[in-house]
C-alpha cells in the first residue's frame, strides 16, 4: 500500500496535506515505507486524527 491510499482510507485529503504540511507529510511519507500501516497508525494514532480534521476528504 501506497502512503496516498492509506491516507484515503484514513479520510484524509492528500493533496491537501502535501500543500499545507509538506514537511509533515514527506516525513511520514518516508516512515509509512519503513513499516506496516497497522503499526504506522499505532505509533500515529493522535496525530493522525488531529490531521484527518484539518484536511478532511470530501467525497
């Protein structure tokens, strides 16, 4: 799985992300491919909520 499709399960607008928080999202970027997602989302679980509300994917 690609860092872009994780973030979409997640319900997170990528694009949007990568715009405001772009050394925020290659970090992690670079860290999602060093591991499983299921561990990513362990270790990120708080940041990854407060990041899903300011770039909510719209449908």
């Amino acid at each position: 799985m690609e860092f872009k499709e994780y973030l979409k399960e997640k319900k997170i607008d990528a694009a949007a992300f990568e715009k405001e928080d772009a050394r925020r999202f290659n970090e992690w970027n670079v860290i999602f491919e060093t591991m499983h997602p299921e561990s990513f989302t362990a270790q990120k679980k708080f940041l990854i909520n407060d990041i899903r509300r300011r770039y909510i994917l719209k449908d």
